[in-house]
C-alpha cells in the first residue's frame, strides 16, 4: 500500500486556520491525507473580538486561551497542529506605529524559517499551504508568514541549508490561500440581494475596487459538505469570532449553492499539472509518495 498523501498548512495566529482553509483540510483529513497546521505565533497580541469574552480573566490570560480554543478546533477539523514558538506582532493602528521588540514580523528570515523548516522535514508534505505575499491582508504577521513559507518550500529539500533540522524534503506544490476574493463576495452578494436577505458583503466588496486580483484562482476545491465543521472550529475559537457576527450571516446552505470551493492559487510546482484543478494533490503520483518520518 502506498503512504498517505500528507498536507500541511502554515498559519500565522490561532484561529487562521478555520478562517482560511478549513473546510479543506476537514474533507482531506477525512479522506485519509495527514494533514498538519503549523501556527506560527501564539496569537497573543490578539484582541477580544466577540463581546461575550470581553472579560478581565479572558483579557488577563488571552495567550492561555488561544491555545485551548486552538486544541478545540484541531479536534474539530481532525488535524494536528504545532505552534512554532514566536510571539504575536500585533496589528499596528499606522505604518508609523513600530513593532514591539522581539515579535515575530523583525525576526531575520533564517530565524523565523528554521522551524518550520524542521517541521517540513519531520512531515514531510506534499502540499504546502499559506498566505499570498501580501497576507492576505497586510498584517505584519501573515506577510512574514508567506515569506517563511516560501523559505520553507525552497530550502527545506537542500542538504546545504538549515544544518540540524532533519533530513531534506522536498515538497511538490506550494500554495496560496484565495478564500476573500471580489468574485466570491460579488456572488454571495447578489445571491442574498436576490432573495431578499441583507447582505453584509457590501464593504468587502468596495475594498477590492482599487486593489485589482494579483494571483488568478487556479485551484477550487469542493468541500461544500464540510462547511458546518469549518463553522464549529471557527466559533472554537471564541475571543477571536462573534456567533452574532458577519462571518455567520450567509446561510450554509446558501454558501454549499453559490459558492462550495475553497479557492487556491498554485505559486509553485514540481510536478506536472494542468489549470485548473479541483484537487490540491493533482500530479502527485503514487511513486512520489514516502512514508513521514515521525
């Protein structure tokens, strides 16, 4: 029998991940791939979002709690996950604002890289997912974490490079997160709009009039069944996402009609494939698959 495929995704706070690629990873891990989330901060500059949890003992222990609400949505989703060990940077109120010493946006590359070189090497994925190399929003955090992704793809199968964190592996394809596009927003939109339902989507919409597409979706992947297992490992992370609030207004069964992928864009590959696609493994092939080293 051949290894199962095995995936990982590299976040860069708690909570990322049931934002960005859940329903994916939830539908992969239940068809048999490994599937690995790799946090890289703690979250713990991150503020209380949901009003319920504006508490003192909620504000006063915020690192404590991110990782408990962390451990529940892993459960939910049906993956591991590992936190890399760096601080949250915070969300900065101006461009003039400096990052607080020591965070993870002003580590070198090589520093911030390292771990997740080594877990890369330790699970040896196939699959790379990220952010795009703005962030997906221009939070310090997501941009460093699309620059150590990257680091981490391209360096990681080098003898050479990162000494002491394993044997190489090479993974095969590398890519970006597409979740928040116009076109998904314009659709959902016009789709409450037409059935008399307020749509919330107006000003997302409005944000992408002078910021143009830079990466085209190249990969949409059905997972429309697990849009309720997303749901629930986003509503575990209680601090950071309000049951009330925006990302809860669409209906499931509105979003499984409209709209049942989770969208990607393919930044780098190793192996032959052919655009678009509808799985993230697509060209990987039996004989390229190696069991992990655990």
């Amino acid at each position: 029998m051949s290894a199962p495929l095995r995936l990982m995704a590299v976040h860069a706070h708690p909570d990322d991940e049931s934002s960005k690629g859940a329903a994916t990873m939830a539908r992969y891990a239940r068809e048999g791939v490994e599937v690995l989330v790799c946090t890289l901060t703690g979250g713990e500059r991150g503020s209380v979002l949901n009003p319920k949890m504006d508490r003192p003992e909620i504000v006063d222990n915020i690192g404590e709690v991110r990782k408990a609400e962390m451990a529940r949505a892993r459960e939910i989703l049906g993956v591991r996950q590992e936190f890399m060990g760096f601080i949250d940077s915070g969300l900065p109120e101006s461009e003039e604002e400096e990052l607080p010493e020591g965070c993870f946006a002003l580590q070198k590359l090589e520093d911030a890289s390292a771990p997740l070189v080594a877990a890369v090497r330790a699970f040896r994925p196939h699959v790379i997912l990220t952010y795009d190399d703005d962030g997906g929003y221009p939070h310090p955090d997501h941009i460093m974490t699309n620059k150590v992704s990257v680091e981490a793809f391209e360096a990681a199968g080098d003898p050479d490079r990162y000494p002491g964190t394993g044997d190489p592996w090479q993974p095969l394809k590398l890519y970006y997160q597409m979740g928040f596009t116009k076109e998904r927003f314009e659709a959902l939109h016009e789709a409450m709009t037409a059935r008399g339902m307020g749509s919330p989507y107006s000003d997302w919409i409005s944000r992408w009039e002078d910021r143009p597409a830079k990466w085209p979706v190249t990969t949409r992947v059905p997972c429309g069944d697990y849009f309720e297992l997303r749901d629930e490992a986003l509503l575990a992370h209680a601090t950071q996402v309000d049951p009330d609030g925006f990302w809860f207004v669409c209906p499931r069964d509105l979003q499984r009609e409209i709209w049942p992928t989770e969208d990607y864009h393919l930044a780098r590959s190793l192996v032959d494939t052919e655009l678009p696609e509808d799985d993230l493994f697509t060209g990987i092939h039996a004989e390229e698959v190696s069991p992990a080293c655990h």
